[in-house]
C-alpha cells in the first residue's frame, strides 16, 4: 500500500478530522458523473489531488486551482507576484512541475508576463482542464482513492 493511500485511509476515518462525516455519498458519486462536480466541491480537489499523485500528475490540479485564485486577486502588485510564480513553478522550459500546454499558449504568457491580466493563464487552465477530463479524470472513479472513499461512505 503506497504512503499516499494511507493517508487517503486516515482522512475519511471520522474520528481523524471529519472530512468523512462532512462528505455524502450522494456528492461523491456526482464525482464519477460529471468532473466539474469534482473541482467546484469543497473536498473534491483533495480527492482527485491524492488520485493524480498516484498517477504523477497532481501538477495539473495544483495548476488549475492556483489559477482559480490567481483570477480573484484585485491588487496588480500581487497579481504580477503571483504570475511570475505561476511561471516559475509551471510554466518556464525549467519548471520543476512543468505542465503540458502547447507553444501557443506558452508563448502567450511568455509575452504578456509583464503586465498581467487576470486572464493571463485561462488558455492554459482551459487546456490542462481538457488533459485532465481527457487523461486522468475517466480513470478516477475505478481507482483505488475513489473507491475506498465512496465504500466508506456506504459502510
């Protein structure tokens, strides 16, 4: 059993934190529906980010959700602070959790990083969006993390 299921196990326990009694089952299986349900709940991006690390690839989540609060900063300082992370950690040839985004789109922050909009970064969240719902998302409800979530909360 890998360290990330065990962990995965201790949180849904209720008497751990009660992320388990706050959960319904009803919510986590709209999970395996539809996979915005998924990213817009409140425990749904920690779910799915435990299942993408299991597959190496939980930089498309932390991507997409630093995007969401990158489009909610008003002051331009912390936006452009916030930018220049962004490229940094994702979006730069040496990003140590580079994404996958086409030239384009990379090209496109790489000229306007300057002076950033707060839609700076939507092209690149709309195509990890896709890679995601594409790739990972139509293996999560067979994986192990969701599975042992929605039998605990059968149980």
């Amino acid at each position: 059993m890998s360290p990330n299921t065990c962990w995965l196990c201790k949180i849904f326990r209720a008497e751990e934190n009660g992320i388990s009694s706050k959960l319904s089952l009803e919510e986590v299986l709209q999970w395996s529906q539809y996979s915005e349900n998924l990213v817009t709940s409140n425990y749904g991006p920690i779910i799915y980010k435990t299942y993408l690390k299991t597959e190496h690839s939980d930089e498309n989540i932390e991507f997409w959700l630093a995007c969401e609060a990158y489009k909610k900063i008003k002051s331009q300082r912390k936006r452009i602070s916030m930018a220049r992370k962004l490229f940094t950690s994702y979006i730069q040839p040496q990003a140590p959790n580079k994404i996958n985004i086409d030239s384009p789109a990379r090209k496109a922050i790489i000229k306007n990083i300057q002076e950033p909009t707060q839609f700076l970064f939507d092209e690149s969240q709309r195509i990890i969006y896709r890679h995601m719902e594409r790739d990972s998302y139509p293996q999560f409800p067979e994986s192990q993390v969701y599975q042992r979530l929605k039998h605990s909360l059968q149980t």
